[in-house]
C-alpha cells in the first residue's frame, strides 16, 4: 500500500470535494489536539485545551527546535487555527512563519482568567510575563538562539512563574514521512526564505523582520549542512563528474 493509499481509500481520486491531502490531515489532527481533555485547576475539572480563553503557545520543528511564540487573550483554539489553517495571521501572510514548519504545539493556559475580560489590566500583565518566559527559555534552548517572531515579547512587570502545560503533535504519521524530509525541508526553507526577502525589498519594514531573514538563512544553512554531512561531505564529491551523469 502507497503512501497515500490509506487516506484516499474508499473515494474517488478525482473528486474535488476533498481538500488536499496533507491539509485535511492538518485540520483533523489539529482538531484533535484542540479538543485534548486537559485539568482545569480552578474547577478540578477536563476541559479541552482549545477552550481556554487566555494563555500562550509555542510552535516547535520537525527536531523539536521552538520557533514561534505567542499569546491569546480571545481563545487557544481560535488563535492555533489563525495560524495553522486558511484563517491567517500576520506572521503568516509575512513569511515569518511558515504552517508546514510546525511539528508540534505546546500551551500553557491560564484558567484563573477564563471569565476576564481582555481589558483587565492584571490579567494583560500577567499574560505579558508569562509570554516573556516562555519566549526567553525557547530562545535559551534553540540551536540557534532564536526563533521567528519578528517583535519582543513585552517586558514583564509582575513575576510569574510557568503553569502547567500541555504538548502535542500537529501532523500523522504519513505527513510526517513527507514534510520531515531534510531535502522537502531544504526546499521548503529557501522558498519560504526567497518570499521574505521579497517581501522586504518591497517594503519598509522593522528591524525584527530583518532578524527573522536571518534567523531563517542561519536555519537553512544548517539543515544544508547537516545533509551535506550525512551524505557524505567533501568525500561524497566527485571530481569532474556530474550527478545527472
């Protein structure tokens, strides 16, 4: 059985009411992940982890490198979905984040402040420093010491301390098989590189977005590097000769 041959079995491959493949398997086990039972210690009861109204997140990659971090004040499962499906974010449309990027998600809500407003002062403050922690601990331990939001998180001005958090992946198995690819990925990269550098020439933009390119050329360099290694290296070069050859 191919690849594909378990998604597709029982339709027709010529029907276009299906989605494409890979973006049906996004929706589906992201809203698998959504619906999570997850402890609520204000109430001592599951809800799931999409329900929770405040709270921060972070994307990882496909080697468990965080990349992006953020925060919601409206809903976890509205703000993902934002990111990761047709409903898109800035930091989508910009190329700062690239959906087929992300492996996995991680949430650390805020239940205390499920019935806030998104006005409350104490609650914003709180959310902020949460934010911030997070942010300064993924960039503590990324390879590259840095991730791809293009603005700081805002300075605390409370203490706090991080809640209970919750982490799952986002992608099957045969999804997997396909995006975790270090050639896909390669790929991958330098487009989603080329389309940003785009986007700045065009633009006058903020020395974040500009961080960002960097951070996305010194993440392509190693991913190249590292297959170039695994295959081989200098050694796997042949002199004069041609691979098409």
């Amino acid at each position: 059985m191919s690849l594909f041959d378990g998604v597709m079995m029982g339709r027709n491959p010529d029907d276009t009411n299906y989605p494409p493949f890979e973006t049906e398997d996004l929706r589906k086990n992201l809203a698998t992940f959504l619906s999570q039972g997850f402890q609520d210690p204000v109430t001592d009861r599951l809800r799931s982890i999409g329900s929770f109204k405040w709270g921060v997140y972070a994307f990882y990659d496909y080697d468990g490198e965080p990349i992006y971090v953020g925060q919601t004040k409206e809903k976890v499962s509205t703000r993902i979905r934002r990111h990761l499906t047709n409903q898109r974010t800035d930091a989508v449309a910009m190329s700062v984040l690239d959906p087929f990027e992300v492996y996995s998600v991680e949430v650390w809500p805020l239940p205390q402040f499920q019935k806030t407003g998104a006005g409350d002062s104490a609650a914003r403050a709180h959310l902020d420093a949460l934010e911030n922690l997070v942010y300064q601990q993924a960039i503590t331990e990324s390879v590259f010491g840095a991730v791809l939001n293009e603005k700081d998180p805002p300075q605390p001005s409370v203490a706090v301390t991080k809640p209970a958090s919750f982490r799952g992946v986002l992608v099957s198995d045969a999804v997997h098989r396909i995006r975790s690819h270090p050639d896909f990925r390669i790929a991958r990269r330098a487009l989603i590189l080329s389309r940003l550098a785009q986007v700045i020439s065009e633009r006058k933009v903020q020395g974040g977005l500009r961080r960002v390119l960097l951070t996305q050329a010194k993440r392509l360099q190693w991913l190249a590097d590292r297959r170039y290694g695994a295959l081989g290296g200098a050694e796997s070069v042949l002199s004069g000769e041609d691979d098409d050859d």
